[in-house]
C-alpha cells in the first residue's frame, strides 16, 4: 500500500491451536475475580508461587490498564506477562483491544518483539471475535511514523505475534477474519501515514498522487479536478480557500463499484486542507505545527476506500476529497470577501480560519449531484468540539436519525465512539449573514453545531451525517494502540459502517 505503509515487512501475525517456535514472553489476561480467586496450591508451578506472591504483596490487581511481567516459564517462553482485563462484567471487544495493545507496547518497551497471545486465558467464548479484537489492539499498537529518522531507535525491528490456544474447529474462520483485519490495519496505517506526513511534502498534489496510486492498486477509478477545471465549474468556495497558496487544490474522487451501475453510492466526503496556517485570519505559532493534520477526513476517506475494494465489499462508494493548502499571501482571501460557491449560493466570509467547511460545501454540492443514497463526511472541522467533548469521542450531527444511530453503533463496535449534538432550526439563525446568502461564522455560541448548520445547506434533502473529529484525529500523548500524532480516527467506523450496510442488502 502507498503512502509508505510497510506492515508486512515489520510485523507478521498468525494463528495456532499450539505452538512449537520459541517466542520472548507469553501473553495472558486475567479479570479481578480470576486474580483474587488465585487458588493457593501446596504442589504449584513456580510460575504459580510468583503470581502468588505479586498477589500477597499488592503489585498487580488485574484491573484495566495494569500489566505484571514476571521472568519464568519455559525455554519456549521464557517470560510471563499478566494483563489486567478489570471487572468480569465490563468485558467487551474494546477491552480485549486496550489489553492486546497494552501488552505489546510494554513488551516493545522492553526490545522484545516475538509473542505468544494466550487466547484461553481472555474469558470469551467467541474466539474468532476475541481474535479479532486481539489483533486489532496489536496492529494498532505495531504502528510508528518512523521513516525519516536515520537512527535506529529498536522500533525498526521486525515483529513476530503468535494468537495460540485457537481451537481447530475455528482456526480457519480466526484467520479468515485476522486476513481482513490486517487489511483493515493496513488502512489505519496508512491514513496515519497521510496524516503525519509534513507540509512541505503533503501538498495537495500530493495527496491527489496518492489517490491515484490507490486506484491502480485496487482497481478505483479516480478523477481528479485541477483549478482550471474548478474554476470552469464554478468551486468558488475552495478556490477561495486555495487562492492564498502556491500549491495547486484538487478535487480528488475515488470510485469503487462493488454492485451494479444502477445502484446509487454511499458518498464520503473529506476535508483535505494539507495544511492551514488560518488564512488572513492567521493561527497563533504555538501548536501551528500540527495544522498538517487538517485533511484527517480526506486521509481516512482514500483509506476505506482502498480498504473497501480490497475486502470487495458488495457496495457501490465514492469518495470526495476537496484538497487545499490554506495560507496568507497577496493573493489570499480576506475576512469581509463574498464568495458564490458551487450551489450558487453566496458566502460572506467572516474568518479565513473556518475555511474547512468552505471547501466542504462545494464537495458535499458536487456529490449531491451524483444523487447518492447518503453522505457521510468527516472533517477536523472546530475546536469548539474539543471543549465540549475533548479527545474521548467525535461528534456527529445530521438529518437523519437512522443512519446518526447506525454510525453510532459502529463506532461502539470499533473504539472509535461518537456523541451526537442537536441541529435545530434555530441554530442557522446564527449564519444568517445580511450581505449574502449566508456566513461562514456564527460566532463563539455553540461553534461545532453552527459549521454543522452551514454545511445542511449544501447537502440538499439527502440523509446526511457530518463527523467532527477535531478532538479525535490527534494524539498529543501517545497511549497503547494510539501512537502520538494521526490516530487513523474514522476507518474502522467506516469500514464497520459499510460492512453492516452490506450486510443489510443480502
């Protein structure tokens, strides 16, 4: 895959009902009622008396997060490390993942890199899911952004993780499910990638070249729209986001037809300005350096599109990535500019800072266009979503109620949660501009569900749910499966998305 993503030369992942090559250290996982119910045994292993005695004198209790790594067992695993799972009771597919991520980042910590994952020992009695949530908190916790560093730092190191213990009579579904999920995996990756790419390399040209080398890998058809083709057009809006830049914008499409032509796609759109210095309306220096962050939602759009094509999902999907460098310069759009976008409407803008939804609003006009049977975009759109929700989760906002609960129940599914906020009425009172059709600003009120009520006007009566992944697209502190920098936010909701509404057409 492109974008730099090398998964198969630095980790391999297989199943085993046992196993016979040596490894560095044997996962397993215990709940708090296992760990204090540890029975004291006269005739014990020595591994059993360490347990015993961590236990005795408190430095493990198996509650969520904690790790025990005790130095005994066999030559084939010469190493033993405990993970906490918590409560019996909250045990979930998200808790398996956190375990299975924690457990490779503290061995990773320690140069070992060859491990043995107990599934036994994880209390599930569906082995092919508790696989899968396995290797998922494995190759998300795999990944480092590491390529421009010349010193080796140990985390170059090819890595070997063995899923043992798995009955025989669901050993071929555990790796039918492990192949797509590394498939999945190798999508987060490289949307991390994308997203963690500088600026002075990820212009939009760029991401456009990346675009197109997706499409021949995975037989998409992409279309790309240089300025002269959007100026023809009329993308007004974007243009006056780009006009301030050297670097060329793109409209980038990728088409992937899983089901017949008559079959109307599901739309992804994706903010994609590949850096945003805030225009005219410039950002304060401190932080600016992590503005290359600002096309999350485009990265994660080319990502599931090259994951879709590859798992052959039975769905027909276009993915719309409006891509745009945002800079201050002679040429750039000023605060007070009136603009006619690609629908016809006008737009007074306020703030050349809340230049993502400009772009949005001609790509979500250009793809209604296409009469999709819904839209989904996804866009680090307002810091007014992190103060109200912080990094734990996205908001999502929309018309329709169905299609907000369903993104909803995907994101519960993978760990990537999303919270709803209200789109009322009222609140487009607020973007009432007395000189256009509308304003790109509606003040400091409620400032993640006014750009919300913004972009409703672009996306006609079709279902529509917006995704702000302002809070969630970046990590700042790294945490097991999470890395520092692009998080990958966005393609595994949208693959559990696509695959429950695939399976929704059987």
């Amino acid at each position: 895959m492109c974008g730099g993503v090398e998964m198969k030369n630095k980790i391999t992942l297989h199943c085993a009902t046992t196993w016979t090559e040596a490894v560095d250290c044997r996962i397993v996982a215990m709940t708090e009622e296992c760990w204090q119910s540890l029975p004291v045994v006269p005739t014990a292993t020595p591994e059993h008396d360490l347990l015993l005695r961590a236990r005795e004198d408190g430095e493990f209790s198996a509650k969520s997060q904690e790790t025990l790594l005790l130095h005994c067992g066999t030559d084939l695993a010469p190493r033993l490390l405990v993970v906490g799972l918590g409560a019996a009771a909250k045990l979930s597919a998200e808790v398996y993942r956190q375990a299975a991520a924690l457990a490779v980042s503290s061995l990773r910590q320690k140069k070992l890199t060859r491990w043995l994952i107990d599934c036994d020992t994880f209390c599930s009695d569906d082995v092919a899911a508790l696989a899968d949530a396995l290797a998922d908190g494995v190759l998300l916790e795999a990944y480092r952004f590491d390529h421009y560093k010349k010193e080796d730092n140990g985390n170059n190191k090819a890595m070997q993780c063995v899923l043992g213990a798995i009955d025989e009579s669901v050993l071929a579904e555990v790796e039918q499910r492990i192949a797509q999920r590394r498939i999945i995996s190798e999508g987060v990756w490289l949307c991390r990638n994308l997203v963690n790419e500088p600026g002075n390399v990820k212009t939009p040209v760029y991401l456009a070249e990346q675009a197109w080398a997706l499409a021949e890998l995975y037989g998409l058809t992409c279309t790309l729209l240089g300025p002269e083709e959007l100026q023809r057009q009329g993308f007004g809006a974007l243009l006056a986001v780009a006009k301030g830049s050297i670097c060329e914008p793109r409209l980038i499409v990728l088409d992937y037809q899983g089901a017949s032509e008559d079959v109307p796609p599901i739309a992804l759109v994706g903010k994609g300005v590949t850096f945003d210095s805030g225009g005219i309306s410039l950002k304060p220096g401190e932080g600016m350096d992590q503005m290359k962050m600002d096309m999350a939602g485009g990265a994660a759009v080319l990502a599931t599109l090259a994951v879709a094509a590859q798992l052959k999902l039975p769905l027909n999907i276009v993915g719309v990535v409006p891509a745009v460098e945002n800079m201050p310069s002679d040429r750039a759009t000023r605060p007070g500019d009136i603009v006619t976008s690609l629908s016809g409407k006008t737009i007074e803008i306020l703030n050349t800072d809340a230049e993502g939804r400009l772009i949005l609003a001609d790509a979500l006009t250009w793809v209604a266009r296409r009469k999709p049977q819904l839209v989904v975009d996804l866009a680090t759109l307002t810091g007014a979503c992190i103060i109200a929700l912080g990094h734990q989760s996205s908001a999502v906002l929309g018309n329709d109620e169905a299609l907000i609960a369903d993104l909803r129940r995907s994101g519960d599914q993978v760990g990537e949660r999303v919270w709803p906020l209200p789109l009322f009425d009222e609140y487009s009172e607020q973007i009432k501009s007395e000189v256009a059709d509308v304003k790109n600003i509606g003040g400091r009120p409620a400032g993640t569900i006014t750009a919300a009520a913004f972009l409703q006007k672009f996306v006609e009566d079709l279902p529509w749910a917006h995704l702000d992944i302002a809070g969630t697209a970046w990590q700042d502190k790294g945490k097991p499966g999470q890395p520092n920098g692009g998080t990958g936010v966005g393609v595994r909701l949208l693959i559990d998305f696509l695959r429950q509404r695939s399976e929704l057409k059987k």
